[in-house]
C-alpha cells in the first residue's frame, strides 16, 4: 500500500555446518507488521564453518509499476535478536525535494 510505512523483520540462522541436506538445522523466519510468516526450518546453508552472514543487502524489485519515489528505507537495524516494530505507526515523509542528480 503507498504512503505507509511497514516494519519489516527476517531471522537467519545459519545453522551448524553440515555436509548432507538431512542433516541440516538452518533457519529463516520473516515478520511483516508483527505478523509472522515462517518459521522455515531444516535449511542447509552452509557446509563450513567459515561461511557467516556477513552483509545487509537492502534491494527490492518491482514486478510492475511502482510510485514516481520508488522505496524509502529508515531505521535498518541488525541485532543478534528481535527488536520487534514500533508500538504506534509512523505517518510516511513527504517527497523530498530540489533534489538534484548530477
């Protein structure tokens, strides 16, 4: 929906580095405005243990059309455990403007 925030929230838990599918314990969980969509478990992503999360990548694609501001991102934090989403929404940002692209 435009003009609203959303909280968006993802665990990653590697897992213990294995060498077979069946063996791994890996898991995903994802949290759109406190609801949860997940847990995902048993993921094999790694097979060493030198392999470690290591980057926030903050990309999105759009499918189709999408609005002339394209996606505002505030306040991405990576924490060790569940920060959870602010207790009352926040009302969007307006446009910025005489922004200039050289």
């Amino acid at each position: 929906e435009a003009g609203r925030w959303y909280c968006l929230e993802m665990m990653v838990d590697a897992g213990d580095p294995v060498s077979a599918q069946s063996a791994a314990n890996g898991q995903l969980n994802m949290w759109i405005d406190g609801v949860e969509y997940g847990p995902w478990q048993q993921l094999w992503f790694r097979t060493t243990a030198s392999l470690q999360p290591s980057i926030l990548w903050l990309q999105l694609f759009h499918h189709e059309a999408h609005s002339p501001e394209g996606v505002l991102l505030d306040n991405a934090i990576v924490s060790r455990s569940r920060i959870g989403c602010a207790a009352t929404p926040v009302a969007a940002p307006k446009a910025p403007t005489d922004v200039r692209v050289n």
